[in-house]
C-alpha cells in the first residue's frame, strides 16, 4: 500500500466503524464495546505502518513465522501482536516471544504447551504477565475446522483453568462460508450461549471476550456479542 492509498484506508476504516455502530445500536449494545483487530496477512509492510498511524497498537496474523519476521523488521512500531492462526505444539515456544495474544488455541496439548513455554519466560523475567488467551470452538461443526467441540471444552474448562501463566479471556469461532445468514448467526450464537454458560459455573473468571466474525460477517457477529472482529480485506481492499 502506497502513502496515496492511505485515503482509501481511512474511508474503508470509517464505513466499517459505521457498520458496527449500527449493528451494535440495533441490538442495543454500545458500540465502544467491538474492538477491531485488523488482520495483515496479505498486507505489505506500509500497509501495517499506515493502519498503526491510524491508531491501532493490535494487529493480527495468522502464522507464527510471518508473525516473527514482521515483530523483528516492525519492532519500532510498537506492535501488540495477537496470533489468530493454527498454532502447532512445536511452535508454542516460538509464539509466545512475540506474540501479545493467542486466539487460536484449539486443545489441551496446545494451551499446556503455550502455558510451560510463557511460565519459563515469566521465570526468566522476559515477559511482566500471564500471556492472555482465547480458546477456539468450532461451533459450526465443519469437520475442516480447527477448535473444540462444544463438549470438549465443558469437559476440560476446569483443567484448562488450572494451567500457569495464561489468562483465558474468552472464546473464539468461525463460521462456515455460506450466504445462510440463519446458519452463520447461529455459529455465532451458540458461542455466546457457551461463554454464557461457562461463565456462570465459573464466576471467578472473566470471560468476556467472544473473537468472532471477518470481513464477511462482522455485522451479523456484532449483532451476535462480538468483542473482537478480525477484519483484513474489508480494510486493506
């Protein structure tokens, strides 16, 4: 992205803000409440410099390599880095050096292993907190899909809970690719209805944060609970 495009940015960047003031408005929810994660995966690097100018500290990526290099080259710009892709066990170690945040956390084996590989930086005084987390549910049931099942996490909440040095924020999903709103909407819904559940059986847990809808049906995710939508094509073009 050029400095001419910038413009183009900021416009897309508007009509999206509007979208999400009206569709928060019309389930009487308080806009301030989503919070953009603009997505860089097939973004260049005046791209990623352009939307920080704009304001935004938290970008997302999708693959712990790429999330590497742009941390290292872009360290000046101060980026909180949350990591949104399939994230293997082997690459735990590597991910929680740069990344801010993990939403894709898809079972036990991958949250034990994010959980050892942030305690020993806690223990060597390289990161100052817990490395903050979302689990994600495959709530569409698309067998293609990475994440828990619903049952899966109700069953392993409260050894998930018990792991050092992660702070379980909430949950993440996808849904299905498909011009059926009433099946996406649902995806969506039954995340919320998940949080809602396990969120009354775990007071002490603040649970609030449900990542969910992308360039396609952010609005409808919005309408749905969304705290987070992760948006790239539908800022970037």
């Amino acid at each position: 992205m050029s400095p001419s495009a910038q413009p183009d940015l900021t416009a897309r960047l508007d009509k999206v803000r509007q979208q999400i003031d009206l569709a928060a408005r019309s389930v009487g929810r308080d806009p301030a409440e989503v919070r953009i994660l603009p997505v860089t995966k097939y973004t260049d690097e005046d791209a990623i410099r352009a939307i920080r100018g704009l304001g935004f500290q938290e970008l997302g990526e999708n693959r712990v390599q790429q999330l590497k290099a742009r941390a290292g080259d872009l360290a000046a710009l101060e980026i909180d880095w949350v990591l949104i892709g399939h994230l293997q066990t082997n690459k735990a170690a590597q991910a929680v050096r740069v990344a801010h945040e993990v939403q894709s956390v898809d079972s036990v084996r991958v949250a034990s292993a994010l959980s050892r590989a942030s305690q020993n930086l806690l223990d060597e005084g390289e990161r100052d907190r817990p490395l903050r987390v979302l689990l994600q549910v495959n709530t569409s049931g698309e067998e293609a899909k990475s994440g828990f099942e619903p049952d899966e996490v109700r069953a392993s909440f409260g050894e998930l809970l018990k792991l050092p040095a992660l702070n379980i924020a909430g949950f993440m999903t996808m849904a299905p690719l498909t011009d059926d709103e009433a099946v996406v909407r649902q995806t969506f819904a039954d995340l919320r209805g998940l949080r809602d559940e396990l969120a009354a059986l775990h007071p002490e847990c603040d649970l609030r944060e449900l990542s969910m809808g992308m360039s396609h049906d952010y609005r409808i995710a919005v309408e749905e609970g969304a705290t987070t939508v992760r948006l790239g094509s539908v800022l970037f073009g």
